[in-house]
C-alpha cells in the first residue's frame, strides 16, 4: 500500500474520532455547569474543557470570556480551529476523498452524509439548536461511519491503518476526558468523594457513552478508583487506555506481518501496553492521575509520531 493512502486512512479516522470527542467534551462540560455552586462555586465548566482540548489560549485570543455560547462556537463551527467539529468533518472528508477507491460506498457515504448534513446544521439558527441535540448528532454520525467501516471493509492493510488512527486518537481523547474531570474540575481536595465528586464521575461515564458497561463490569458500586480503573485498565472497556494500546498494537503487528518488518512503531506500542499491563490503579492514584495521564498522552502521542515515521507519512 502506497504510503499516501495508508496517511489519507489513518487520518479520516482520527479526525472522525476527534469530532466525537469534541462532542463528548462539551456534553460533559453541559452536565457539569448543571451543579450546583458551592462554596464561592467552581472554576469554569467551560474553562476545564477548552483545557482538556488543548485550546485554552487560541481561544482567549479570539472570544475572550469562556461562557457556553463561546466555546460552542469555537468548538463546534469555528473553521479557524482545527479541532472543531466542523473542521474535523471536513478533513476527514477530504482524506477520505483522497483515497475514495480505498473505501467502501457505505464509508463514503456516512461520511459525505456527515459533512453535508452538518452544512445544514450551520444553517439552523442558533437559538433553535441546542448542545445536546449538536452532541447526540456528531455522536451518531461518528458511529455510522465506524459501524460502516467495521461492516463493509475487506480487513487488508488499509483496514489495519484505519482502526490504528481510530485506536491511538480514542486512547488521547479518553485520557483527556480523565483528566479534565480528575484535574480540572474539581477544585479542592476536600472536596474528593463527595456528592458532587461522584456525579462528576458517573457524568464522565455518560459522556463515554460507558455508563451502562460500567454498571455491567462492576455492578453498583460507583466509587471513583473503580472508575479510573474501568476507563484505564479493564481490557473489556472499548475506550479504556489499555484498550486502545492493545488494538494499535494488533494492528502493527498484522501489518509487520504483511510487510515482514518491525517497526519502531511495534517496539512503542509493545513498551506501552507492557507498561499499563504491569500497572495498577492504586498506585496510579496514589502517585499522581494527573501526571499518569499527562505521561500517557505524550507516549500516545510518541506512537502517533513513529507511526507516521515508520510508514512515511511525515510529521505529525
């Protein structure tokens, strides 16, 4: 397989993953700004999630103040931002449009539907949209394009580097969805494992579309550290971060397979999941969340580099 279109394939379906954490982001950013104040109140809902977006100070710089109507427009329609909802669309289009003999019609169709249909949405006046409704629909429409994906594509090389693009932008999306919650929102420590620290929790797991898996793998008992350790390092989790290590890591050694090399994309992800196989929640927990998952996100984002290396597809 030509480089160009390994990249092109990767690429549709990062930012088709994106776009979908994107929506995630501000679902749990709309759940959170639902509590109750207390105590002189929390810092911004909407701060904490343009913090776990990476995007804190390009959006300053254009919109100022961090309310609702702002960061929507900025991480929804802004075609100045690269992470917004609309942009992501678009360029997955366009990589998928790069590469259209590569995929199925079923793919390209759910995916031109989604671009256009989001158009549409453009269009609609703002007071007639509401978050949840922008939310549900970018969620629905990321999910028929991987259920169109999963369904219709010959497993070959190109199916390989598409569910790894897939796997290492899920892997940072859910370690940022951690961290906003764990880090960001919740001010103070004394306030850990109370009422409002438990709704941020099972909030999270709303927003992960994991909130019924949860209650499945651990019944009801929704205590914190079981929480982490669900999005972290039960296997069974689709979006846990070991999860999505271990699909990368299937998909580079199928493809050193077809290809007969290793690559030094094998030996990261190997060294990865090695690492969170051996871990242990209590100890995460106790050495530090936060500086767990910033450690996470730069190896994910590391993988993400040498697999662009390995492969050429250039700079990530």
């Amino acid at each position: 397989m030509l480089s160009r279109t390994a990249e092109n394939l990767y690429w549709t379906a990062r930012y088709v993953e994106r776009a979908d954490c994107t929506a995630r982001l501000l679902e749990m950013g709309y759940r959170m700004q639902l509590i109750p104040t207390a105590d002189g109140g929390f810092a911004s809902e909407w701060e904490s999630v343009l913090t776990a977006a990476g995007a804190r100070g390009d959006f300053a710089e254009r919109y100022g103040d961090a309310v609702e109507r702002n960061v929507v427009s900025f991480l929804v329609f802004d075609a100045a931002n690269p992470s917004s909802i609309k942009c992501c669309l678009a360029s997955a289009r366009n990589n998928a449009r790069a590469v259209r003999t590569a995929l199925t019609t079923e793919v390209w169709e759910a995916l031109n539907r989604a671009y256009l249909e989001f158009q549409e949405l453009e269009r609609t006046p703002r007071s007639e949209l509401s978050l949840p409704q922008i939310c549900d629909w970018t969620k629905r429409h990321a999910a028929e394009v991987r259920g169109a994906h999963e369904n219709t594509q010959l497993e070959n090389e190109g199916y390989r580097f598409f569910n790894m693009g897939h796997a290492v932008e899920r892997g940072d999306n859910t370690a940022r969805l951690l961290d906003v919650k764990y880090y960001v929102l919740l001010p103070t420590s004394d306030m850990v494992g109370g009422g409002i620290d438990n709704y941020q929790w099972t909030t999270l797991l709303r927003a992960l579309s994991a909130h019924r898996a949860y209650h499945w793998a651990y019944g009801g008992d929704y205590a914190p550290s079981r929480i982490a350790h669900f999005l972290i390092l039960n296997r069974a989790c689709p979006r846990s971060l070991v999860h999505c290590v271990n699909a990368a890591e299937d998909h580079l050694t199928e493809l050193s397979r077809v290809t007969g090399q290793r690559t030094e994309a094998n030996d990261a992800a190997a060294a990865l999941l090695a690492e969170l196989a051996d871990a242990e929640i209590g100890d995460i927990v106790h050495d530090g969340l936060h500086e767990f998952l910033g450690r996470f996100v730069a190896r994910n984002a590391d993988l993400g580099q040498k697999i662009a290396d390995s492969y050429l597809f250039g700079k990530v």
